[in-house]
C-alpha cells in the first residue's frame, strides 16, 4: 500500500482527514508543539494514532516558534481574548508551510507520495489552507527534490487536503464519523486548553455548526 504522511494535531480535521485516507495509504502522523495554547491536542494526538493504527507517530517540538511569533496572534499569545467567530488574530503566519514543509522532509525519507492536512472548505479565511497555496507549495517542495525524484531515489510528492477534493467539514466529519463512531467526540477543537472544550471559541463554534449540518447529534462536553 502506497505511503501518506498526514500532520495531525488531533483535532476534528486531522483525524477525519485519517479516517478518510486510512482505506487508500499506510498512515504516518505527524504533530507539532509550535508553543499552542491548546497544547491539550498533543495528548489526544497520542490517543488517535493508535486507535486509527498508524503506522508511526512523531510529535516534533518546534515550540521556539512561540517566541518568533510573539504577539501576532492568539493561539500562541494568551495577552488577548480568543474570538467567537473569525477574526485575522486567529490566524498563525504561515503555520502550514512549515508544518508541510517538515511533514514532506519526512516523506521523501519515507519515500511516501501524499502528505494530507485537514484544510476543507470552511476554512477559505486561512491562506495557508487554501488550494492555490497547497499546490504552489507542492510545486516548491518538490522542485526542492527534484534530483532525487529524476534519479528515482525519491518520489514525487502531492500536498493533498479535503479542501482540494471540494470537502467542507460536515462533508469530512460524515466520512470520520462513518469509521469512528462516537470516538469521534474525544477529538480536540478548542483554542484554549481547559479540562472540556470552552464551547465559545470559534473553533468550538465551528464544531458545533459542523455536526448540526451533519445531521449527527453532538456529544461533546462543553463548558457552554
């Protein structure tokens, strides 16, 4: 079975892109500790690569990013509140080029031909999560082999994602709901990094917006 290298971070996005993908490649996951408040997703990150079976799970600890990013955003910064609906301090400068960058590193040595990350179509607000970007950075990283490709020492990567198959995320929890059942409620969503999801985060409501159009009955805890 061909190889994927998926970045995970154990949250609703990542482990449905898993679930989604686990049929069609052998699965390596991979997470970052990039200094997140939500450090919490580590944990459960932990937890889903093994009940999805992965085939190996790194988690790399690039935590000095915290410091570089400093104040430009909230999910690294706790001095500003974290928005109910979207808002550009939510946004990490280009978190998933480094993330896929380092995920494609780990591909080539793998000699694995995907690398996936959970980006659908709700998340059209985010740069780095759109189709445009995904496949100019396929193109980059690429090239950045290309001797090894041209020799046959490496394979040709591509940068796949729910977004680029047209998935929004109801359409993508459908497909993880339909292979994980209620685990499903145990993935992690939220910004901030309490003992339940806050329940007010805009990612906790996007969640929930996501299960009502999914027509599945919402069973996680949240503070509200």
């Amino acid at each position: 079975m061909k190889k994927a290298v998926v970045v995970f971070s154990g949250g609703i996005d990542s482990v449905c892109t898993c679930a989604y993908l686990k049929s069609k490649y052998d699965l390596y996951g991979i997470s970052f500790s990039y200094g997140q408040r939500a450090n919490k997703e580590m944990k459960i990150a932990k937890t889903f690569s093994k009940i999805l079976g992965l085939k190996e799970h790194k988690i790399i600890d690039i935590s000095f990013m915290k410091n570089l990013y400093g104040e430009t955003n909230v999910l690294t910064s706790s001095k500003n509140m974290i928005p109910h609906k979207f808002d550009y301090s939510i946004v990490v400068p280009i978190r998933n080029a480094i993330f896929l960058s380092i995920a494609t590193a780990w591909a080539f040595t793998l000699n694995a031909s995907l690398i996936a990350y959970g980006a659908h179509k709700g998340d059209k607000n985010y740069p780095d999560c759109r189709p445009s970007f995904s496949k100019k950075i396929e193109q980059a990283l690429n090239e950045g082999e290309l001797d090894g490709i041209k020799l046959g020492i490496r394979k040709k990567i591509v940068i796949w994602s729910p977004f680029r198959e047209g998935l929004t995320k109801s359409e993508l929890l459908k497909k993880g709901f339909r292979v994980l059942g209620d685990k499903i409620f145990n993935t992690w969503s939220c910004y901030d990094n309490k003992k339940l999801h806050c329940g007010t985060c805009e990612s906790c409501n996007n969640r929930k917006a996501a299960f009502i159009k999914a027509k599945l009955h919402d069973k996680t805890k949240y503070l509200s």
